[in-house]
C-alpha cells in the first residue's frame, strides 16, 4: 500500500448461517495520501461517511524520526491486512466445503430414511457366516500358536543347554590350557636343574682332572726318588766292593810280604843303617799310612754315603707317606666323585626321563586341545547355525502371529462394526465410511454392504 496513490480492496463471502446462508458484506477501504511537503500533509479518510480535513504546516515540525515511525506502521498494517485477506479466502472456502458437505449429507439422510423397510437379513447371514469362518481361523491359528510356542520353548530350552556345554567344554578348555602352562613351568624347572647338575658336573669332571695330574706328578715324583735310591744303593754297593777289594788287595800284599823268603845274604848297610829295617820300617810306615788314609777316606764315604742314605731313606719314607696319603686321598676323591657321576648320571637320567614323558604328556594335552578346540569350533558353529535358523524361524513364527494378530484385530473390528450396523437404523448412516475407516481394507462382505447400500441410494 502506498502513500503516493490510491488502492481499493474489496472482500466479499457468502455463504449459509444457521438456516444455510451467510449474507453477503462488502467492505471499501480508501487511503490517499501525498508526498510531504514544506507547507503542509492532508489525510483524507472516510469512517462512516465522516471526513477529517488537516491544515497544513501541521506536521511540518516532524522530525525524520517520526516519519519513519509512520512508514513503518503502514507497512505493518499492509502485512496485516494481506493476512487477514487470505485468513478470509481460507474461511470462505471451507464454509463452502462444508456447506456443500452438508447438503450431501442431507441428500443422504432423506434417502436413509426413505429406506426403513429394507432387508438385511441375507447380509446378516453372510456377515455371520465370515464371522463364524473368522472365529475357526482364529481358534485355528490360536492352536498354531500354542505349537508354535511350544516348539519356540523347546528351541529355547535347546539353545539354553548348548550354552551350558558350551561353557563347560570352554572350561575344561581352560583347565588343559592351565595344566600346559604349570607343566611347562615344571619343564623350565627341570630343564634348569639339569643344567645346574651338567654345570656341577663339569666342574667335578675338572676337579678330578686336576687330581689326576697332581697324582700323575706325584708319581713321577716317586719315580724319579726310586731312581736316585737305586743309583745311590748302586754307587754304595760300588764302594763296598772296591773297599773289599783294596782290603783283599792289601791283605794279600801282607801275605806276599810275609811269604816272601829272607835273603842269606848279610844285610846291605847304608851308611850305617840296615836295609832290611829300612825297607821293612819304610813299607810298614807306607802301609800304614795308605791304610789309615783309605780307612779315613773310607770312614768318610761311609759316613757320607749313610748319612746320604739316611737322609734319602727319610725322605723316601717322608715322601712315600706324604705321597700314599695323597693317594689315598685323591683316590677317595675318585671314589666319591665317580659315585657322585654315577649318582648325577642315573639322576640326569631319570630327569631326562621324567622330561620326555612330561614333553609327551604336554604334547598329548596340546593334541587333546587341539582336537577340543576343532571339536568346540565345530560344535560353536553348529550352535551358531542352529542360533540363527531357530531366531530366524522364531521370526517367521512372530511375524506370522504379528500377521494373525493384526487379522483378528482387524477381524474384530469388522465384527463390532457389522454388530452396530445390524443394532438398529441410527448405526445404518454412513456404513460405507465407518467400516472402511474402521477396517482399512474391503472385504466380500464389506463390498457386498457397499454395492447393496449404492444400489438403494
């Protein structure tokens, strides 16, 4: 709506009031106006016949704030009066449909009414007939149900006991898997004591070694002092005999001297001393001293050969002792570490023993497992099939009682609205409409009714 021009509207309905009209109104609205001026603004309207004149110059102290107030409020009451316009059309147009809808329905009600002597009664007998055929679809599909529930129960029970096997085998599964791992850590622990006993072993095999070498040194040792014994007992017996000999020696020179004969002759003097004596006292002086130095020497080598002996002897018994103690103890060594091998051996044995039935066992429990895993796989997917195909029958089965559930609810609403319809003649108005809107779909009978109440209109 504009200030700078006129526009008219005009609004006119018709329609019925309580006896079916509604009177027609017509409505004029005029509005003018002029661009604002410095002498002045005139507004012309017409309420009633009225007119408002102004004078001008009355708004000429308007601030440019006002004039916006007043466009604004025009253009507010545009808007308003183009919604108020199309809320009327709207309103025209459904008391029109509706007025048109009550004269249908008047026509309808005086043709109902021009009906009151008709028959129904083959249509009662039809519609008890479908009734009677509905409730033995009912009964039957209730028996269904029942053995559909029972079946349904039977599955569940099934289902419910293959879990519990489940989860039994699942725990016996746990029990061979915790009995491997506790053999597998008694197979760790023997497996480490052998290892130990082999280390000990080894260090006792060492220890012997030693013991032979320090029994071999020894022996050798006594070897060599036996040797030397011998030589010295040689070297003594060696002087005994050339002592014995140079005694021989010199009693057979004593002999030779004794036998020798006396000369006749007159001994030969030598400046006044007797050769005889001479020679006598000479050799006996000479003898003397050869035998008091050889037995001097003699005494000293007897000396030092027992002193020698003495020695050696002491040390050969010293060292005989010293060496048969040692040998008797490395050899109680020997004795108690070939007892000790032997009793490691037979204990290595008995663990390795021990070891390869426990490795049989486990490998015997591994195989169990094995095979109670395919088993339980197998029997997991079995039950996973048999899961789905009884779910899947059991949703069959709900979708059929869904579907059984909906025919005897739509049934019994066809039942209670053929059981209004046959009461009495205020429940025969609109049949057609209350039983589809009730039902949703037509049945024979439902069509029937329609197709008799088409023909009598």
């Amino acid at each position: 709506m504009s200030t700078k021009g006129q526009q008219k509207q005009e609004f006119a309905s018709s329609g019925r009031g309580g006896s079916g009209f509604i009177h027609g109104r017509t409505t004029l609205i005029t509005r003018s106006g002029k661009n604002p001026t410095p002498s002045g603004y005139s507004m012309r309207s017409s309420f009633g016949g009225g007119l408002l004149n102004m004078a001008p110059g009355t708004y000429q102290n308007m601030s440019h704030e006002g004039v916006v107030n007043v466009k604004g409020k025009r253009e507010h009451e545009k808007k308003e009066m183009q919604s108020l316009n199309e809320r009327l059309a709207s309103y025209i147009d459904k008391v029109r449909f509706l007025e048109a809808r009550n004269a249908q329905l008047e026509q309808e009600l005086d043709v109902y009414r021009n009906q009151k002597q008709a028959d129904f009664k083959p249509i009662r007998d039809q519609y008890e007939t479908e009734l009677n055929q509905a409730r033995r679809v009912i009964d039957e599909l209730a028996g269904e149900k029942a053995n559909y529930d029972a079946k349904m129960a039977g599955l569940q029970d099934l289902v419910d006991s293959l879990k519990d096997t489940n989860e039994t085998l699942e725990n016996h599964n746990n029990e061979l898997r915790q009995k491997i791992d506790n053999q597998s850590t008694q197979i760790g622990s023997y497996e480490g004591e052998l290892g130990t006993l082999r280390l000990r072993i080894e260090s006792l095999e060492d220890e012997n070694k030693h013991l032979r070498e320090l029994l071999k040194k020894r022996s050798d040792e006594n070897m060599a002092l036996r040797t030397d014994l011998d030589n010295e007992t040689a070297a003594h017996i060696e002087a005994d005999c050339r002592a014995t000999t140079l005694e021989e020696e010199v009693d057979f020179l004593k002999a030779l001297l004794d036998k020798m004969p006396q000369e006749s002759q007159k001994p030969v003097l030598i400046k006044g001393q007797n050769l005889e004596d001479f020679w006598k006292n000479s050799m006996s002086k000479a003898i003397r001293d050869i035998q008091n130095e050889y037995e001097n020497k003699l005494d000293i080598m007897r000396q030092d050969m027992e002193m020698r002996m003495q020695s050696q002897v002491r040390q050969l018994q010293s060292g005989a002792v010293r060496d048969n103690m040692e040998t008797t103890h490395a050899r109680e060594e020997s004795k108690k570490l070939k007892s000790q091998l032997g009793d490691t051996a037979s204990r290595i044995t008995n663990l390795e023993g021990m070891v390869a039935a426990l490795e049989s066992e486990r490998n015997d429990l591994r195989r169990k497992l094995a095979l109670s895993e395919d088993e339980l796989a197998t029997e997991k997917a079995a039950h996973q099939d048999d899961r789905a195909r009884l779910t899947a029958e059991m949703e069959s089965v709900l979708a059929e009682l869904q579907q059984i559930m909906d025919a005897k609810l739509s049934l019994e609403l066809e039942i209670a609205c053929y059981r209004q319809l046959l009461e009495g003649e205020e429940n025969r108005l609109g049949m057609k409409s209350i039983v589809e809107q009730a039902i949703g779909t037509r049945t024979k009978g439902a069509g029937n009714l329609s197709d008799i109440v088409q023909q009598t209109s």
